[in-house]
C-alpha cells in the first residue's frame, strides 16, 4: 500500500486546506510526507508478509480508527497546543470549551441552563 | 442584549446558569411588550421593593438586567457584542472579555469562582479562530 499524493490532495481541497498547512497542523514534516510517496509500500513488512502469505489486500485485516476517536484526539491535541502556550489556563477548561464550540451556540445555551437547573449548588 | 453567563455559555465557556440575562437599552421600547403579548407573559414595572421584572412561565428563564457593574453605559457596551445565531435570527450578546470585566467588578463569591472558567474560555476561543 502507497500513499496517493492525488488522493490527498483532493481530500485537503474539499476540506479547503492548504497541504502545506495540513501537514503543518498534523505534525508532519514535509520531508517526512515526500519521503512516504516515494515510497512502494508504506506498511511495516511484516504487514506485507502476512498479506502476502494470506493472499489478501492488507486493508481485509486492517482497521481504521473510528471517526469519533480520530476527532477526539485531534481535538485533544489542540487543546494541549493551547495549554502549552497558556500554561496557567485549565486543561479541562480548554477540551470542554473546544467541545462546546462544535456545537451551535443554541446547544450550548441548553446545556448551561439544564446544569444550571438540574443542579442548585447554593442548597 | 444578553449578558452574563448565559452570554459566556453562547460563546462557548463551559458553564452552568439559572437563566438568561438580558440588558434593554429601554425598557419601555414597544418591542418588548409585543414579544411578551406572544408568550402570554407581562412586565411588572420596578417598585420601592422590587426591581422591574417578567412575569408568565414563558420568560421564566429570562431576568431583566438594568446595570451592568464594571462596565460603560448600554450604548457603549453595544459596540462590544458579538452577533450569534440563535434559530432564524440573531442576537447581540456581551463580549467574553467584557463579561470578564463585569465579573471580576461585581466582586461577588459566585462571580470570583466561575472568572478562571472565562479567562480559560477566552484564551481557547481566540487561539481556535486563529485555526479557523
């Protein structure tokens, strides 16, 4: 399996994204990204050499991680760039307001005045 | 406009409210009686004892606000709103960095405990428009 630069690229155009800012916000060198296309295979050959003695594409034995997993790690992992560069800020702070922003303000109004209704902290 | 920390929580801060705080430029504006006539709901003019108020299970969540502390007059704060979708319209609400202000003016114990929660708010909301 090769990585298809024209795949790639078509992917970075319908999500409007630059590759070179692509690569940049997935912490992948550019070095790094030109050096896999060339490559033949991109699979560790042990990978190769189970396909190859099962006599099947590697994708029949292989997962990819779920949707939701791959948006809560990135999203994770902007809320660490944030807090590195404001340490004094609140981790847990950062990752619940990146959730919240994902939803429409009307959510989030909703899901203040549930908390703030379901629970009376001055009792 | 609406201020407060239902304000905060429509820009994104992770925080819990009873209600919504709206501040009205005038409160004898028309508009605000015909909005009430809508949900069968009234307004009950200030007294000696008690400040002006809404009253029908309609607007239960809503609170009239008549003085922001910390902060400038309505005509000045409304330069510093942010315009948000809410259903088919949208709404003028407070800044984060003014409702911060406001907060930190009032001085009161709940406004102390939630002012980490802003300025955390407030630091993610402006590095995540960078990225976005």
């Amino acid at each position: 399996m090769k990585i298809s630069s024209a795949k790639v690229n078509k992917l970075c155009k319908e999500k409007k994204l630059n590759l070179n800012r692509m690569l940049a916000d997935a912490g992948v060198s550019r070095n790094a990204y030109y050096s896999l296309l060339r490559k033949e295979s991109i699979l560790p050959k042990s990978i190769t050499a189970i396909a190859n003695y099962l006599e099947v594409s590697p994708a029949e034995f292989l997962e990819s991680e779920h949707s939701n997993v791959i948006t809560t790690k990135k999203r994770y992992k902007q809320a660490e760039d944030i807090h590195n560069r404001h340490k004094w800020a609140d981790m847990d702070n950062i990752v619940h307001t990146l959730l919240l922003l994902e939803e429409p303000p009307i959510e989030r109004l909703r899901r203040a005045l549930l908390r703030g209704r379901q629970f009376n902290f001055q009792q | 406009m609406i201020v407060g920390l239902s304000a905060a929580a429509l820009q994104g801060a992770p925080v819990v409210t009873q209600d919504v705080d709206l501040w009205f430029e005038d409160l004898n504006d028309p508009g605000i009686r015909k909005a009430l006539k809508q949900v069968n709901a009234a307004y009950v003019p200030p007294t000696a004892s008690t400040p002006p108020l809404f009253a029908g299970d309609g607007v239960k969540l809503f609170d009239i606000v008549v003085h922001m502390h910390g902060l400038e007059s309505f005509d000045e704060e409304a330069k510093n709103t942010v315009s948000v979708p809410l259903g088919k319209t949208h709404i003028r609400v407070l800044s984060l960095d003014r409702i911060i202000t406001s907060k930190k003016a009032t001085g009161r114990h709940k406004d102390k405990l939630v002012l980490p929660v802003l300025k955390d708010t407030l630091v993610t909301i402006k590095e995540h428009s960078k990225r976005h």
